[in-house]
C-alpha cells in the first residue's frame, strides 16, 4: 500500500469513528431526555390524583348539608325561631319564620 492510500485509510477509519462516538453521544442524550420526560409524566399523574382528590373534597365540603353540620356541631349554630327576629317597624315583619323560608329553598 501507498503512503497515500494509507493516509485516506486512515482518514476514512478516523471520520466512521467519530462519527460512531458522535450517535453514542445522541443516543444517551436522548436516553437521558426519556428518562427525564418518564419522571415528569410519573409526577403529573401523582399530581393530577392529587387535584382530582381535592376537587372531590372541594365539592363534598361546599354541600349544603356539611355547610349546616359544621355550623351546628363547631360553631354552635341554629335557626332562629320567629320570636328571636328584631324588627325595625311593624311592616318589616313577615308572615313566615325567615329561616324556615331560606333553609326550604336551599333544600330545594
């Protein structure tokens, strides 16, 4: 073999390996991407277990029966009787205990 010939050999030997470390450099940098985009997707989906739990919650707490459980059970609430409304003049007493009338429509 020519001198010549040997130097292309080489050349040729050297650029297919470069070439060669240039795809293992890639092919872990996109190993490491996947890895990294499994990990968010596993985090997303704790977290989305997570929003949908309190949204349940969220939903159960702002019912009108758990509103009037914590109101009489921790607050020490109850309705009114007719008797304990003050009112102002004469017209603005109604006919019906205003509690009664409020507690049907949320009922309802």
């Amino acid at each position: 073999m020519k001198a010549n010939q040997k130097r292309r050999v080489l050349a040729m030997i050297t650029c297919v390996g470069l070439i060669m470390i240039i795809m293992i450099v890639f092919a872990a940098f996109a190993a490491e991407l996947k890895h990294e985009n499994n990990q968010l997707t596993t985090k997303n989906e704790a977290l989305q277990g997570e929003v949908d739990t309190l949204s349940v919650k969220i939903k159960s707490y702002n019912n009108i029966e758990h509103i009037e459980k914590v109101a009489r059970t921790e607050l020490g609430m109850v309705h009114p009787t007719a008797d304990q409304c003050v009112y102002i003049t004469s017209k603005d007493s109604c006919q019906r205990n205003l509690a009664a009338v409020i507690r049907e429509e949320a009922y309802n």
